[in-house]
C-alpha cells in the first residue's frame, strides 16, 4: 500500500499549486458543480422586470406628452401669427374703406355736375360723363373693398373657429395622456413597493424611515451614470443582507437572488467583507494594499458593481468558488478574467449590467 500522507499536508501543497498563474488558469470546476442549476429562490428577478417596464413606459408616455404639447405650442403660434396678419389686413382695408365709402356717399348727395334729363336723353356734357364715370368707379372699387372685407372676416371666423376646436382637442388629448402617465406612475410605484415587501422579507435592512433605500429601485440605476465613481449618494444605494454592504439596485438585487440561492446550497449566507466603496474607502485600500487595489476612481466597487466574499468563496477551487462560479452568471454575476491571474483575486465578483439586463 502506498504510504499515507498527512490530509493537513496534502491541503497545503493543493493550495499553493492553485495559487500558481497557470493552475490557475488551466484547473475547471469538477463537472458535478457545473452542472448545478438552481432555481431562483424569490421573484426579485420578475419584479426587476416590471419594474425597469413600467419605467420605460411612464418615459415614453411623458415624451410622447412632451412632443404633443410641443407640437400644441407650434400650431398655437402659427394660428396667432395667421389671425394677427388677418387684423392688420383688416384694418388696412378699414383705412381705405372709409374714405371710399365718405366720397360716394357725398357723391350721390350732390348734383353731377351738369343736368341728368341730358345724360337720359344721350346729351349730356363731357363734364358730367365723367363724373358719372368717377362714381361709377368709386363704387366698383368699394364693392371690391367691402367683398375682400367680408372675406377676410369669414377667413377670420374660421381660423378662429379652428383654433378654438384644436384647443379643445389638444387639452382633451393632453388630459387623457395625463390620466395615462398618473396611471403608468401608479403601476411603477406599486411594482416598486411590491420589490420592497420583498426586500424586506429577505431581510434587507429597512432605513430609519422604515423603507428600504431609494436605491432599492432597479429603475434608478441607468441614473447613477451622472455620479463620479466613489460618489454615489446614500439614496441611490440599495442595502445588502450582510450588515453594512451596500451596492447600486441592479446590482443588489442580482446578489440578493444570487444570496438566495446561495444559502439554498450551503445552508449559509455568502459572506461579504466589501461592497461599495466611497472614493476615501478606495483610496485608503489603495495605499494600504498596493497591487491589490484599482487606482481611486476607477475600481467598480465605486460603481457599486463589486464585492468581495468570504467564507469559502475566497479559496480558489473550493466548492463554494466553484458553485459562485459556474451559477452566478444566471444573476449577471461574474469572476472577470483579470481576477484569475493579474492580480489574483479569488475573493473579487462583479455585476455585468449587461448579462444582468438579459435575465
């Protein structure tokens, strides 16, 4: 039989061979963990799907809005701008129509220069054909004013007819948009609610105001864009089960599930000694662990993306990496390739935004 080597000896060698680049690389998780696939313990990953749809609709509803009540606000100034040229029209006729309208009538008042039983009889002077000639004049070019005028003032009426009903529409049509967003904002609300009875069951730490963090709510995280890494603020940060971690609402609620199924295997939760990190947090690990640290600003534990964990995990090849390994991907959580060899991180996961959103 061949000796019998001491288990305590048989761990270490084991250990420093994993810890080499190329083991590293080259080991596979056995078979048997691979083809583990556990079923998602709770509804987090349901939820966050309601919840990032009821987001898209409430946005595209309140840009629809927008582009109706944009839309409004054009055909309302064209229409202004249409009856203002209409009443300067209007009262350029009104400036010539009176004069016009003063001299015909003064006209027919007075005699037409010469005696009309000559103009009735085809005897009439020169003097008096033409001023019969000059009224005759006068009154076709009044008729004409006061027909432009009576045109411009039906033209008038319907414009303003037409403004009056597209008002009524647009402020029918911008109320039922209205009524639909409330609606929509309503159901977001609801779903969000639902996510943190969820939470909370799970026993995510709720705040002093007894709610979970406002970052809970997965919508919120294509919002974090517009903070520096390292500076989120609390509101957008969503807590974890582990006491005193925190990640951004995507993020947390993938490790949440990931949690879940975790303890479904190991009768235990994962063990996290780092989550988020302030940008302070980084820079102080940073100089406390050259090598082992990204440069301040640039670590996805200031996205809140990242964590550390523990209790098993951080052995490269035990059974609890090799199970983190081959099921986290189905929360969007991975081990990046970087992590296996430069530097070895065996404790460093992260969340893939992008694999996240396809669950």
């Amino acid at each position: 039989m061949p000796p019998r080597r001491s288990a305590g000896l048989i761990a270490v060698v084991a250990t420093m061979l994993s810890l080499l680049p190329g083991a590293a690389v080259a080991q596979r998780a056995p078979a048997e963990v691979q083809a583990v696939v556990v079923a998602d313990p709770v509804n987090l990953t349901e939820l966050r799907r309601e919840a990032e749809k009821a987001t898209k609709d409430l946005e595209a509803a309140t840009k629809a809005l927008e582009q109706r009540r944009t839309q409004i606000r054009d055909s309302e100034k064209q229409l202004t701008a249409k009856l203002r040229e209409l009443q300067v029209a209007e009262r350029a006729f009104d400036q010539v129509r009176q004069p016009l309208s003063d001299l015909v009538g003064f006209l027919y008042q007075q005699p037409l220069g010469g005696d009309v039983s000559g103009f009735l009889s085809g005897e009439s002077s020169a003097d008096t054909l033409r001023a019969m000639a000059g009224v005759t004049h006068l009154v076709a070019e009044r008729d004409l004013i006061l027909k432009d005028s009576s045109r411009l003032q039906l033209e008038r009426e319907r414009l303003a007819g037409e403004a009056q009903e597209l008002r009524a529409t647009n402020l029918l049509a911008e109320a039922q948009m209205g009524a639909e967003i409330e609606t929509l904002r309503a159901r977001s609300q609801k779903i969000v609610q639902s996510l943190t009875k969820a939470l909370v069951k799970l026993g995510v730490k709720i705040n002093k105001n007894g709610q979970p963090a406002a970052g809970c709510d997965p919508t919120r995280a294509t919002s974090m864009g517009d903070f520096p890494n390292g500076l989120i603020p609390q509101a957008y940060l969503c807590p974890l089960q582990q006491p005193g971690n925190q990640l951004r609402g995507d993020a947390a609620l993938a490790f949440i599930s990931l949690n879940e199924a975790y303890k479904r295997r190991f009768g235990k939760p994962m063990c996290v000694t780092d989550s988020y990190r302030s940008l302070a947090e980084q820079q102080s690990v940073y100089y406390r662990r050259p090598g082992f640290a990204a440069v301040p600003g640039r670590s996805n534990h200031g996205l809140g993306l990242a964590v550390d964990l523990c209790g098993g995990v951080e052995r490269f090849r035990s059974a609890e990496f090799n199970w983190v390994e081959a099921n986290g991907k189905r929360f969007g959580w991975i081990h990046p390739q970087w992590a296996y060899v430069s530097p070895f991180e065996p404790w460093h996961w992260e969340y893939d935004p992008k694999l996240g959103s396809l669950l």
